[in-house]
C-alpha cells in the first residue's frame, strides 16, 4: 500500500492539531509483521508513531472497532495497552495511529507480572457473554450477540459461525463439518458452568510485548466477554507462554479443575478461525483437536 503525498499531508494536519504543535513527518518505515494490514514508524522530529493502513472497502470499521477494544482493556486499568492518537479514513484508506512503544526484555518479574495482570483482566465480569457490537478477530468478523448462557455463545457465535464460513467457502469438506456438530451437541457435556470474564479474545504471542521497562503491554484485541480458558487455551496454541505466566495466573485467580483438558476444546474456535485466514492447512490439526471429544 502506497503512502501518496496527499496522504502524508492529510496525517501531518491531523497530528499537529491532535497534538497542538506542528507535526512534520520525516520518513515512514515499513515494518513486518500482522496478517491483515500495512504497518509503518512514522518517524517526526521529536517522536516516532505507529501507523497501521488497510482498505476502507476490504474491512469496514476495522480500526474504529480495534480503538474500542483498546479502550475497553484500558478502562480496566489491569495490564496496559497503546495510547490510541487517531483512527480515520483518507481516500481508500482506513488509518489507526497509536503511540510507538520500544521493545524491552521479557524478565522474569515480566511474566509474572503478565500473568497476574491477565488474571486481573479477567476478574471485569459481565451477566451476559458476549459484547454491544460485533468486531474482527484478524481480518474475519467475529459476531458477539450476548446470551446468558457460555455453551450457548460458543456454539453459535463461535463455532456455528465460522463453521459456515469455512465450509462455504470449501475450506472444509462434510466429514469434519459432521463432527464440528456432532461436538456443538456435546458441549454441555463437556463444558462447567462459568461467569462472563472480559477477554482479550486473540491472545497469542505476536500479540502482546514488553515495553522498555519490561511491563507487559497487549494489543490487537477481539475482545467480548466469555469463558476465560478462552484466552488461556489461545495462549498455548503456538507452543505457550513461558510457566512463570500460567503460574503466576493461577496464584491470583486460580482456574478451574479440568482446564488442562478443554484446552484442545477452547482452540476449536481460534483454529477454525485459521481455516477461514489462511486456508485448509490448518482443517487437519483442527481435526487432530477435536477428536477426543467426539
């Protein structure tokens, strides 16, 4: 995605008057990383930003509903996350700009202090699972009508939902769609009771950093409120988070029997979200997953 002039012009106008000072951009660098968007520093005189660009048309309210999200976990006041300075639309263009953090070393006391912030997140409940509005989990929509009931959230907000995106567009064939059912039917078997905690919702390791002083910072959310082994199971998908974190997670709000085995259950939905990403690679190690519980 090319950065034109008129676009460069557009945010040094929108920056000097959020910030009240001229603001002059230098140069922009792209950075890598992210699936879904166009990431770059802006790099001004006296600071560096991060901007992210994607298509107004592609993924419409994308940022205006990824600034909602940050501002949600921000009011918690539980684990930090990017001050947001502007989200808008330019052209074709659909900007968010956010403050430029440093990374520093995940210490020790790091993952203990993540995990216990985590934990603390987790602690905002909610009476219904779900959320006011829908948003994206990567680039797919990700639909949060509010129910009473977690069983019932899971299996048509998460499962039944990306089940139909996936298998219309023949990511997976009848087999799997079959047993993706027959598991919807077994939830209540399968899953206790819970209460609605305030969730991340895509909580993995290209997801969260260490800010220079080593305090855990998280961005890129999906948030809603739901079964907090939901974010749990999310971070162990990839190879997991160092032990410090779970450790330090269970001391303060200690999950409940069991968890180990509903991981594989949890990562049902953030795997079929994969499917509907990336493709049927990944309907296979969905498969593998799911399997023990049929």
């Amino acid at each position: 995605m090319t950065i034109t002039k008129p676009f460069q012009h557009h945010l040094e106008h929108k920056l000097s008057n959020y910030l009240a000072k001229p603001f002059e951009i230098i140069a922009f660098q792209k950075l890598h990383g992210g699936s879904v968007n166009y990431s770059y520093l802006i790099k001004g005189k006296e600071q560096s930003l991060f901007i992210k660009l994607n298509s107004v048309s592609s993924f419409p309210k994308m940022f205006e509903l990824e600034q909602r999200g940050l501002e949600l976990i921000a009011s918690t006041r539980t684990i930090g996350v990017p001050n947001v300075l502007l989200q808008g639309e330019f052209e074709s263009y659909s900007f968010l700009i956010l403050e430029f953090i440093e990374n520093g070393r995940k210490t020790n006391s790091f993952w203990e202090q993540f995990g216990k912030q985590i934990a603390a997140l987790h602690q905002k409940k909610s009476e219904h699972f779900g959320l006011d509005y829908e948003n994206y989990i990567g680039s797919v929509k990700q639909p949060n009508m509010k129910t009473k009931s977690w069983v019932d959230f899971f299996a048509s907000q998460r499962l039944e939902a990306q089940l139909k995106i996936a298998f219309d567009q023949k990511l997976i064939d009848n087999e799997l769609k079959n047993q993706l059912n027959h598991l919807i039917k077994r939830l209540p078997k399968l899953i206790p009771n819970c209460s609605a905690s305030l969730l991340h919702g895509d909580l993995w390791s290209g997801n969260f950093s260490a800010n220079i002083k080593s305090t855990p910072i998280v961005f890129d959310p999906a948030v809603y409120y739901g079964n907090r082994e939901m974010d749990i199971a999310m971070s162990m998908l990839f190879g997991g988070f160092n032990k410090q974190f779970y450790e330090a997670y269970n001391s303060v709000y200690p999950l409940t029997q069991g968890w180990e085995e509903r991981v594989d259950l949890c990562n049902a939905y953030p795997l079929l979200v994969h499917v509907n990403l990336f493709g049927s690679a990944y309907a296979r190690r969905l498969r593998t997953a799911i399997k023990k519980y049929l």
